[in-house]
C-alpha cells in the first residue's frame, strides 16, 4: 500500500530534504544554516579548526549556541579558536574525542547529520562522508537525538575558561 501510494504522488520534494557526499558539501550546508538561526543553535564537527568563528560572531547575541568537537588544548590553533569562543557570552562547547559525526540543528527547524569515516587505500587517506539535511519534522525527531547525545558525551572541562567573568569568580 505505501509503495502504491509513493508512485501516485510526491510526498516529499528535494527541497524537504537533501544528501551530502562531500566534507566540503557538509561544511557549506553547515554554514548556511548557522546564518540561518534564530534562537538555539548545535554544531557537532569531527575538530574545532571546522568551525567557522566569523560567522557564530555575526550571529545576535541572544542565540544560545552549543559545540561539540574534539579539541587540543595543546595546538596553539585551537587555543585561538577557544579564545575567540570565549569572548562570546552565548558559547558553550564541549570536547568530544569521537570525529565520527557532523551535524547542526538549527532551533529544531533544520538538521544535518554526517557520518564520517577515516579511510587508508594504499597511500591515500582521506575522509568519507555520507550525510542527509532535513526540515521534515520526522527526520527532525530521529536525527537531533543522534547530534544531542554527541553533546551530552562530550567532555564540559577542556581548559579552564578564558573568561573574564569565571577568572574574577576564581580570584575572589
């Protein structure tokens, strides 16, 4: 009966929902959709240089952004990238050590779920992506649990925070 019913119409258009094969696909839908947000914001990313500073600074300050990546404190990169995070007040971010997964959801209107793998063929090594983007509601309720326990496993103490308001506290 589904299958009968899937021939007579088009439930869904291409529109609703879209595939990613590239990680630089994955990282131009990403972007897109951070400029999109409107108040919540989650980025899952396989490592914190992937994650575009300059755009989550243009973004309201009332926009609660969350970020789930592997991060070093001992890459001098990365430091940089924590200090700039630090300096906005809506930042939260985790390390994850898994660079398995990227992903956004843009307040529960919009997802993105990557699965990433590492590949070895001879000398080459690389990256495979396979992802999907959606605004259906039903893919919406089965992929945003995948990107919020990615959050909830991720480690909340990287460094101590650069922040001028926790160095007060700690000083006091």
């Amino acid at each position: 009966e589904f299958w009968d019913q899937a021939k007579k119409k088009s439930v869904m258009s291409m529109k609703d929902i879209w595939f990613i094969r590239s990680v630089e696909g994955a990282r131009a839908h990403i972007n897109e959709e951070i400029s999109k947000t409107k108040m919540r914001l989650l980025i899952v990313a396989p490592n914190i240089t992937e994650i575009n500073t300059s755009i989550l600074q243009s973004l309201p300050k009332h926009i609660n952004i969350r970020i789930a990546t592997c991060i070093n404190p001992d890459a001098p990169e990365h430091i940089e990238i924590l200090q700039i995070l630090d300096g906005m007040q809506n930042v939260s971010y985790r390390n994850r050590e898994q660079q398995d997964l990227c992903g956004i959801n843009r307040d529960y209107e919009e997802v993105i779920l990557c699965i990433l793998s590492k590949i070895d063929i001879g000398k080459e090594k690389g990256i495979e992506i396979g992802g999907i983007g959606s605004i259906v509601q039903q893919h919406i309720k089965i992929f945003v649990p995948v990107l919020e326990e990615a959050w909830r496993g991720a480690q909340k103490t990287v460094v101590p925070s650069m922040r001028p308001s926790y160095t007060q506290k700690q000083t006091q």
